[in-house]
C-alpha cells in the first residue's frame, strides 16, 4: 500500500488590535504610525462587531514589533539603524540575488 503525505496544516493568521498591540508592547499608536511611514510594519483595517473600523497586527508584523521593541529598548539601535536592519532581513527572507543588482 503506497504511503500518501499529509498536508501540513495552514497555520492560521491572528489580527490583534492596535490597541492591543500598545497595551502589550507599551507603545504609543503615534509609534507604531512612525513604524508604518517607515515602512517596517503594515497593518489591515478591520471592522469591530459594532460596525467600527480598527487597525489590525497580524503575525509577521507583531514579530517585527517584537523585534523592533528588543532592538530599541535592550540593544539602544536607533530607528535609522533598525530600518537598515529589516532591510536586510528582508533581502535575506527573499533569497540571494545577483551581485550586480547590489552595484
């Protein structure tokens, strides 16, 4: 009998509130709107079960937040150098490139 491969299981995205997100990370949402312009975090708009509209966090983000946060707090990386560095990680996340693309 052939042995057939399990799919693995979509792991499922959590979206938590901005204001969630501040409570647990003691941050202001003024920060977190410097992050976005930054282009560090996204967000997603979502609406409330009373019909408002709120700003959502999902996974990748709230690990960027959480980096973010260790960076800043433990490490003293400036927003400059926090910038060059998810940079990075993001070139490194999509795999190598090409040298002459760098120059």
């Amino acid at each position: 009998m052939p042995k057939t491969r399990r799919k693995k299981p979509r792991a499922v995205q959590r979206y938590v509130t901005i204001s969630t997100v501040c409570e647990v990370y003691r941050l202001r949402p003024q920060t977190l709107r410097i992050y976005e312009r930054r282009g560090l975090i996204r967000h997603e708009e979502g609406i409330l079960e009373d019909g408002r509209k709120t700003v959502l966090y999902g996974d990748r983000d709230l690990q960027r937040i959480r980096m973010i946060c260790s960076l800043t707090r433990d490490l003293g990386v400036n927003l400059a150098g926090i910038e060059v560095i998810v940079r990075l990680l993001d070139r490194l996340e999509k795999g190598p490139s090409p040298i002459a693309e760098d120059y």
